[in-house]
C-alpha cells in the first residue's frame, strides 16, 4: 500500500458541449439508475418468480439480485480500460444494448437457471452505466465540485429505489411478473435512444490509451496500491455490502415480520427518500466543509445507530415503526457517506479515470454483493442479522477509514486541507 499524498486533479478538464449542466446531470443519473431499477423493482415479485420457477428455499429468491450483481460487479473490469482506449460514448452505448437485450430475454426465461444467467448478464451490461458514467463525470469535474456534481446525479439514482418498488408491485398486480423485465427493457431503450442522440464524447483521441496489455495492467496496479484510493474502496465495499444486506432481505422483512403485504413499496420507499435527502444535503454543504468532515461524521452515526439497533433488539422492542425510523436514519448516514468516498477514492487517479472506475467499481459492488448475501442468507425470520451486519460492517469501514487516514479522522492524511 503507497504512502504516497493523492495527486491533484490534471490541468485538463473536459468539457461536455451541445447537452446543458441540467441535461447532462439528468443523463448521467437516468443511466446510472437502470442499474437500481434492475435490481429494485423486481422485490416485489421475488414470491412470484420463485414459486413460478420452482424455488423451494425461502431465501433462494435472492439470487436473483445476487446474480445480477455479481455479473455487475464482474464487468466493471473490464469497461474502463475500453472506454480509456477507444472512447466513453460508444462503450457506453454497447454496454446499455447488452442490458436491454438480456432484460428483454429474462422476461422469457423458462428455468430459474436460465433467468439467472439472463440476469447475470443485465449485470454485464449495466455495469457500463456505473464505470463510464463516472469517468465522464471524472472527465469533465474534480475535486469537492466532482463531490457535488456526483451528489445531484445520486439524488436522482437514489431516489429511484423511491418509485421502483412500487412499479414492480403494480406491475404483479396488473399482469404477470415477466412484465418487470419487459418494462426494465423499455426503459433501457429509452436510455440508449437518449444517449445515442445526445450524448458528447468527453475523452478526446489525444487523450485515449494505447491498447497495451502492459499499460493496463500497470493501471489496474496503480488503483490497488494507491493509499487513499485502495483505502476507500475497502470502506465503501463494507458500507455496500449492508446496503444489499438490506436489499436481499426487505421483501422478506416488511412483508414476512411485518405483514405489510402491498404496502412493502411504501414502507421501501420511507427509507429510500431518506437516503435521496442526505445526497440533495451532501450538494448543499460539501463544498463548503469538505468530503472527510461529512463523511467521517456520517459514518460514525451510521456505526452507532446501526449498534442502537441491535440493543432494540436484544431489548424486544422492534416493530415496524423502530425498524423504519432506524433503518430511515442509517440509511440518511449511508447517503452521505457515499458520493464522498467515491469522490475520494477516484480523486487521486484522475489520470487513469477509466481504468480507476473500472477497478473500484469491481471491488465495491462484487464485494459488496458477496457481503450483503452472506447478511441475507442469514435471515432467520427476525431483524436481528441484518441490524448486526450494520453494525459489523460499520466499525469496519470506520477502522478502514482510520487506518488510511493515518489515524485521524475529517482531515485529509497529510495534506493540511482537501
């Protein structure tokens, strides 16, 4: 692991002409959110999909949120060093054709084997949403303004998870479950169409790597042992991982515990607005107080809530309403800390944007994805696995974060301000 203070961002900075501030924000958020519409919008029919398929283990449904994150998780890889050789735009595109095609053929699937395959594979395409549409962000801003701008285009990805769910339950209402993928593969047409038409290329030809094996290798390297980078990668996978913890085990939670039936999406989408509110607040004060004094803050409440909700717990006093309102607050915590770390981990590698996105992507969300299935796999009819993986999972990432800090916290490691 370097030692070495994180470089500042290059003199260069893209430019994204003919698409507006708004539009460009709108854009970049809409194809980042295909990635949560894929994975939330189907909780609602997980009991269909495994009774129509023959899944006979309650917590075997998961894999279907698993398999496409793992195929997410696996292909960032691989899209940044591509997108650093022949360009953002047109890898981009490529990536959301494979997300439409393959939700298009999960809506077919005849075998629980093959709809995860199909999903693994929407994983693959999506996970050009996330790696490139963070490049081109990292292309065009640096710094507390990428904090900020990465900030907006969360607010519109988390809010999502707002309005997913329900647009699954209506869909089960309505019509079979095959119809979730068949509107995720409306949607994503719809994006491509979007980007095709409107999209500017932000790495110019002078710009772009050669494509040299050796040259990609050495940036793959340079993203894992950066100090500051690989330290926030490992923290962000932590946090991620409670977060697919939670999703893994909502449906099972609010409608299983909790009886909710119908109202899950609601009771979802209380939490969800709560995540989305501390992004919009993160683009308020970021700038002005700086990435580790929010972030550090946030996590540190995320750790304590999380333990506070384990003693409820242990104490017997959870219920629907305790559950909500602390779940409402780590979830506020998670928001916070997010943009920030990600902004963090890719700032001192700029340089290498497109292969840095892929690497920290890979390890984020692959990892997470492993974490937040071993948390849901753990469901045991009560609340209680999933409050202690939080808490678990916090301390974690906080005595990462400290370790990279060179034991300080809300200031940059040697550096006397961000």
């Amino acid at each position: 692991m370097s030692s070495t203070p994180p470089k500042a961002a290059p003199p260069y900075v893209a430019t994204h002409d003919g698409i507006g501030f708004k539009e460009f924000i709108a854009l970049m958020a809409m194809a980042m959110a295909m990635n949560a519409l894929a994975i939330d919008m189907m909780l609602p029919a997980l009991p269909d999909i495994g009774s129509a398929l023959g899944v006979t283990d309650e917590n075997g449904s998961q894999l279907v949120v698993t398999a496409y994150l793992l195929g997410f998780g696996f292909a960032q890889l691989f899209y940044g060093p591509m997108s650093d050789i022949w360009g953002r735009r047109r890898v981009l595109i490529a990536g959301i054709v494979i997300y439409v095609a393959f939700a298009g053929l999960a809506s077919f699937a005849g075998s629980f084997e093959q709809l995860l395959f199909a999903r693994a594979m929407q994983g693959v395409g999506a996970a050009a949403t996330r790696v490139i549409s963070v490049s081109i962000v990292r292309d065009c801003y640096g710094g507390r303004r990428m904090a900020s701008v990465m900030s907006l285009i969360m607010l519109v990805f988390i809010l999502v998870p707002v309005i997913a769910p329900a647009l699954g339950q209506i869909v089960i209402l309505l019509a079979p479950w095959r119809w979730v993928f068949g509107l995720l593969t409306l949607l994503g047409a719809f994006v491509l169409l979007w980007a095709v038409l409107r999209l500017p290329e932000t790495l110019p030809p002078e710009r772009r790597a050669a494509p040299n094996v050796t040259t990609i290798a050495r940036a793959y390297v340079m993203a894992l042992t950066n100090r500051v980078a690989l330290g926030y990668t490992m923290a962000t996978t932590l946090i991620l991982g409670a977060l697919f913890g939670f999703i893994n085990q909502s449906q099972q939670v609010f409608v299983g515990v909790f009886d909710l039936g119908t109202m899950f999406p609601l009771a979802f989408a209380s939490i969800a607005l709560f995540m989305a509110a501390a992004s919009f607040l993160n683009s308020k004060i970021v700038e002005r107080l700086g990435m580790r004094l929010v972030s550090h803050a946030a996590l540190i409440g995320f750790t304590l809530v999380s333990l506070l909700h384990v003693l409820v717990i242990a104490a017997g006093g959870e219920s629907v309403w305790s559950f909500i309102a602390l779940q409402s607050a780590t979830m506020f915590m998670f928001g916070l800390v997010m943009s920030n770390f990600n902004a963090m981990a890719m700032e001192p590698l700029g340089h290498i944007a497109g292969t840095a996105s892929s690497t920290l992507g890979f390890a984020t969300t692959f990892g997470g994805a492993l974490f937040g299935f071993f948390i849901g796999q753990h469901f045991d009819g009560t609340t209680l696995p999933l409050a202690l993986g939080f808490t678990l999972l916090g301390a974690g990432a906080l005595a990462i974060v400290f370790v990279t800090e060179g034991g300080r916290l809300f200031h940059a490691r040697n550096v006397p301000a961000e």
